[in-house]
C-alpha cells in the first residue's frame, strides 16, 4: 500500500515538472508579454489568466486551472467574514501557486517568474479548458455588430465559425457576452482574451471586420511595432487632412520616446533569426507581398489620393513604380553573389561575402506615399536587415498599409515596425546607437541636417533631396510629341515630386511654343483626385499652397512674365481645394526667387537661350542636381548634353528620367548626400557590407612552423 502511494506521488511530480515556466525576457508591451506567457503556458498543459494589472505599470498572471469556485451557494446563518473566506479559499486562482510578474521598466517590459511550480497535472486536452471558449477581441466586436443587426446567437455563432473553424464556443456563450452588453459592462479591450491569437497581418478576422484603428473617426493612425498595430499613448498628435475638402482623415501621434524604443528594441531582437533566414525565403516572402500589392492596388490608390490629393491614376502609379522595386527584391538572391579567388597561397583560398548590417532606417516625404517607402525597405528586407520605418505625418496611410500587407506575406514579427512623428522621431532615429543605416528621402535643409547628424554618429547614410530638374528643348524638337512631355511632367501629381519639369530652357526662343504650351495646359482637368476625369488635383496642403503662391508672386515682382496664371482657380464642389491651376512664368532669369527655389507646384518656368552651350550653363549652374532631359531630333545635340550636362540622371526625348530598379537612382551632388544610392546594385551595396574569408584546408604538421607565417606565394 505505501508503495503505490509513493509511486502515486512520483508520478504527480513529474508531472508538474513538465510544467516548465515562460522563460523570462524583454518585451515590446504589455499585450506582447500576456502573448508571450499565454502561449508558452498552452504549450505545457496549463492555462494563465491576469491576477492583478496596473495597466501602464504592472501585470501579474497566475495559472487558470480551470475549475470553478466551489460552494457558491450561501449556506445558511453565514457570516459575511466567513463567505469571503470561502470564496477565497475556493477560488481557481488560489490553487495552485504559480505566478508570472510583468513590470515597466524604460519603455519595455520585463517578465520575472515569482514563482514556477504547480500543484497540479498538466491539461490532457486544453480544448477542455474554459478558456478556449472564450471570444477574442474581433470576436466580441462581430458578436456586437451582428446583435444589433437581429441576428439570433446560432446564427452569430454560425457565422464566426466560417472565419473560425476552431472555435469552441456554443450558443449559450453568446447569450452571455450578449447579456453583459446590454449591461454595458464588457468591452473588446477589458474582454482580452489569453488564448494563442495570430499578429496583426495574419489574423482571420481581418477580413471580416476592419481594423478597430479605422473604424474610428477621425482615425488615429498606429504604429506599427513587432508585428502588431499599437495605438500610441501620446496626447499629442497631427491632423491628416483631405487637401480636396479640407475633411480630417485621420490622425497621426507624435509617437512618445518608450514607444520608439521599444519598435527599435522589436527590430533588434527580430534580426539575428531574419539574417540567418535563407534568402530564398526572404524571396518568396517578397513574392507574396507583390502579389497582395496587387490585389490591394485600389485601397492603396484611394489612401494616397484621399490623403496627398493627387488624381487616382497618379496614385496607381506611385503603387506602381514602388511594386518595381519589390519584383526587383524577389530576385536578390542572384545580385548578392560574392567573389572566390583560389589557392592565393599554398592551400589557401580567399572569399567574399555580403552581410546585412542590422537595424536599418528609413525616413519618407509626402510626394510618393507608397514608392519612397517600396524603394527602401523591400531591399533592406530581403539582404536580411530589420527596418523602422517613418512615413510622412501628412500622408501615412499607405505605409500602414503596406506593413500589414507585408505581414499578410509572412515577413515576421520585428523585421518591419512602423513609428510617426517629426522632428523628436527623426533625432531618435539620428541618434539611436542601434540603427546601423538611414535611408531619406525629402526636403534640402532637413535632409541636409540628417546626414550630417547621423554621420557624426557613424551611420551610413544615403540622403535623396532637393530637385530642379531642366528640360532643354532644341529648335527641332517635334512640337506634339515634346509640348505633351512637358505638360504631364511639369504639372502631373501637381508638380509635387522631386523628377517634375519645373524648368523648361527654349533654345532660339519660347515663341514658337507659348499658344500651343498654353493651350495643352488650360485643357487639362483641375478637380479632386477622385473624380474619374481629374488630371490635375490639390497641392498637399493651405501651408504648400501660399508657398507656392508666394513664388510666383515674387517671379512676376522680379520681371517674369505671367503667361498662364492659375492662382485663383476655383473647383466646383471643392471650393475649400488647396488647387492651384496650371502656371506658366516667361522670361524667367537665373537670379530669380523662384528660379533658386524648389518650386514644388503646378508651376512650369521658361527660360530662353542662344544656343545649347548657354543652355547646358544654366543646368551645371543651379544647385540643384537630380535631373534633366532634352527634346531633339539631332543625336549630334543629345550627345553633347549627355556628356556635358553635371546632373545625375539625363533624359534624351524622355521627360523624367527615372530609371527601372535594377538601375539605380542617381542624384548629383548637392541634391544627394551620401556615398551610395538607392536601387538596384547601389542599394544593395548600401544594406549590405563585405566580409571577406580567408581558408586554409590542409593537414598541418602541429610543430611546423610555416603555418605561422603571413601567406604568400
């Protein structure tokens, strides 16, 4: 008898030994941590659940085991002292004395284990567990929606299930959630649920409901951090506003310090697993996501134009160009061979290989949404680097949304995080011993000041900024083919990208040209982006729209002549627009205001000069140094400008001279700062470093003393 007894013990021991506790360790956030504790603890055969929570502070998670508290019933003549004593001593939480310990501490938060025992055998089948009943959070919001709907329990639960097969939970359960939201004393967020859930860009319900952060108006848009949208607890925040109609879209916080720590802590702890992820991998992750920008080129398309204001077939087209640099990622594999050289010396061969650096960083405009974003971190991504990743505050939907769609792909959790803000976020970002790279892209003075801030902290730095881009058209340039390249490169997306002709030089005069240039001009369509027939929609805000004004104004003051002037255009049910029409300056010079600035509007200025040599002097003259083309019929003219001109990029009858990924974009100095561009090779070579590996194979004698000596032939 004593024997089985002892045998009895042993065996519940060993059980409990199985039970390991969560490993402790570093989290994002408070929800990462429950995840963390939840999933690992299904995982052993037990179930936790919160015991106590400061929500900002402290969570303390003890093991659910899954029982009831017993004797509910009030026995008779009971003291109130004595019922709370047996409810406490029948409580499933004060069974069994395991107790997890989550505290903030710097922005992150760290799990300790109070204690890791358990009075109890693990769960055979957890499906039997209470808590695998229980609703997720997009659960409680469907069950809530389909409520008020009139649709009856079976039928909620009928319908949860198609997006949910595994879902345990029986009519009576809705009948529950049903009653305690009538009550109004159940939310998503008080209702969180500790069984396993998927990320953000992976969960099931995501094609049912949308996201809680859109459902909300005016929208407040989240960070993006370890593969979950986080709403950022920052107070202070910045209007997305509809440049058509002057609605507020949505609203972007100023994201706090703790919350950019904790994106770069996500990409830090994400990249050794991604480096060492193969390539083919990464490829295939890549592929995927191509084919979900695809699907979702629409919803991407109306983002831009509801936030930036450029016309739908602009903003497909801004989908497009960064959709390139994605395929272009899918076949990396092949771009980062490396170099053998064999037998150097005696038995000794000598190879090269490329490595990602780290972290990675990149900080975009307003003008193109989604390309700028595409031309950076697909290619960051699949050398094998992490990212963070800040987007405009004027216009960030489209990033947000390409993060989920990379998630959607299968890129893990940490290896993109998303985080918004100005001027605190680009110094983080500048500063943060971790970040390794930083890609911008955007206006001289700050792009100016990133490079020289991050530099002096030792990261390498690629800095994209402003733009004057000349075209030169020759005398015997074809008028029809040349006046429609400067129309749609001067004016489309309203002349706010950094490759827009904003400076035309006519050599032998504007005269032949003005009435036909003027009157493509006029005929184009200023009207919301979203109107079908729209060619030319609102600058990005009232700020742009009186900068630009002021340009012209002080064009005109200097002695420019106002040939097309559309500074008080007025739209039709968008009379609230920041639209400024088509714009043409003559006669423009050199010393002009408007001539030194970047315009960055619907504004086209024209210049006159003698012959191709005074024209390619105006070009080498201006500080700026992205591009330009010429309009000729003689290749005598188009080879002497191609050699001639000092811009980064030449165009010969083609107005922006944007070359395909697998060619990178080059800017000349001053208009980039950096030693290596974005795209193709060159944006390899900027993620990537070399190491290079010198081996020897032979049996070596332990006491000959020439294998201590420097290689040679």
């Amino acid at each position: 008898m004593t024997d089985i007894q002892s045998s009895s013990g042993s065996g519940l021991d060993e059980a409990q030994m199985q039970m390991q506790p969560p490993p402790p360790g570093t989290f994002v956030d408070r929800e990462e941590l429950i995840q963390h504790v939840g999933d690992f603890a299904v995982s052993q055969g037990y179930v936790v659940t919160i015991k106590q929570s400061k929500r900002e502070r402290v969570v303390v998670l003890g093991c659910d085991r899954g029982g009831v508290y017993r004797n509910r019933k009030k026995a008779d003549e009971e003291t109130s002292a004595e019922r709370k004593r047996r409810k406490r001593s029948g409580s499933r939480l004060t069974n069994c004395p395991f107790e997890a310990v989550g505290k903030k501490d710097d922005g992150l938060w760290v799990l300790t284990i109070k204690n890791g025992t358990h009075n109890h055998e693990p769960l055979k089948d957890i499906t039997e567990h209470p808590s695998a009943r229980r609703f997720s959070e997009s659960e409680i919001v469907l069950i809530k929606e389909m409520t008020e709907a009139g649709l009856k329990p079976r039928q909620i639960l009928k319908r949860l299930r198609q997006s949910n097969p595994e879902l345990l939970s029986t009519p009576k359960h809705v009948y529950n959630v049903k009653a305690k939201l009538r009550q109004g004393n159940m939310t998503g967020r008080n209702f969180k649920s500790l069984r396993p859930e998927k990320s953000a860009g992976r969960d099931k319900h995501l094609s049912i409901a949308e996201p809680s952060w859109r459902q909300r108006y005016p929208m407040r848009v989240p960070n993006f951090i370890g593969g979950r949208l986080v709403n950022s607890q920052s107070f202070a925040s910045i209007d997305v506003i509809n440049p058509a109609t002057q609605q507020v879209v949505s609203q972007v916080p100023l994201t706090t310090n703790e919350e950019f720590r904790a994106a770069v802590f996500a990409a830090k702890r994400a990249f050794p697993q991604w480096r060492d992820t193969p390539i083919t991998t990464r490829q295939r992750i890549m592929f995927k996501f191509q084919e979900l920008i695809r699907r979702d080129i629409d919803k991407l398309a109306m983002s831009i134009t509801t936030e930036h204001g450029k016309t739908l077939k602009d903003a497909h087209g801004d989908v497009l160009r960064g959709l390139e640099v994605v395929e272009h990622a899918c076949g990396l594999a092949s771009l980062q061979i490396g170099e053998f050289v064999s037998n150097i010396s005696s038995g000794i061969d000598t190879y090269s290989i490329r490595e990602p650096l780290g972290v990675c960083a990149g900080i975009c405009p307003f003008e193109f949404p989604a390309m700028i974003p595409l031309w950076i971190f697909p290619i960051a991504v699949t050398c094998g680097n992490t990212f963070i990743l800040k987007p405009s505050e004027k216009d960030p939907g489209a990033s947000v949304m390409l993060a989920e769609l990379a998630m959607e792909a299968g890129l893990p959790n940490g290896v993109l995080n998303i985080v918004h803000g100005t001027n605190e976020i680009i110094n983080g970002i500048c500063d943060d011993d971790d970040i390794k790279a930083i890609s911008f892209v955007g206006p001289n003075a700050v792009g100016a000041y990133v490079y020289a801030r991050a530099s002096a902290k030792g990261k390498r730095t690629q800095s994209n900024i402003g733009a004057k881009n000349h075209a030169v058209i020759m005398p015997d340039a074809s008028v029809g083919a040349t006046i429609n390249a400067l129309v749609a490169a001067g004016f489309g997306g309203a002349g706010q990208k950094c490759m827009a002709l904003n400076m035309a030089v006519f050599v032998g005069g504007l005269g032949p040209w003005e009435e036909k240039l003027v009157e493509h001009a006029k005929a184009l369509k200023v009207t919301s982006g979203t109107e079908p027939d729209a060619e030319l929609g609102p600058v990005i805000s009232k700020q742009e729209k009186e900068r630009i004004i002021t340009l012209i104004q002080t064009g005109v003051e200097s002695g420019a002549k106002l040939v097309l002037d559309g500074r008080n255009i007025v739209v039709a049910g968008y009379e609230n627009g920041n639209f400024i029409g088509p714009t043409i300056l003559s006669d423009v010079t050199v010393n002009m205001e408007c001539y030194k600035e970047d315009i960055f509007g619907p504004v086209l200025l024209c210049m006159q000069a003698d012959s191709i040599e005074e024209a390619i002097n105006i070009v080498n003259g201006n500080k700026y140094s992205n591009g330009a083309s010429i309009f000729t019929t003689s290749g005598v003219a188009a080879r002497k400008f191609q050699t001639e001109v000092e811009v980064g990029q030449v165009g010969i009858n083609v107005p922006i001279s944007v070359p395909l990924p697998f060619s990178s974009f080059i800017s000349a100095k001053p208009s980039f700062a950096g030693d290596v561009s974005f795209d193709g090779k060159a944006g390899i070579q900027f993620y990537t470093q070399v190491k290079t590996v010198t081996q020897q194979w032979r049996d070596l004698v332990s006491d000959d003393s020439s294998s201590h000596q420097l290689p040679s032939s």
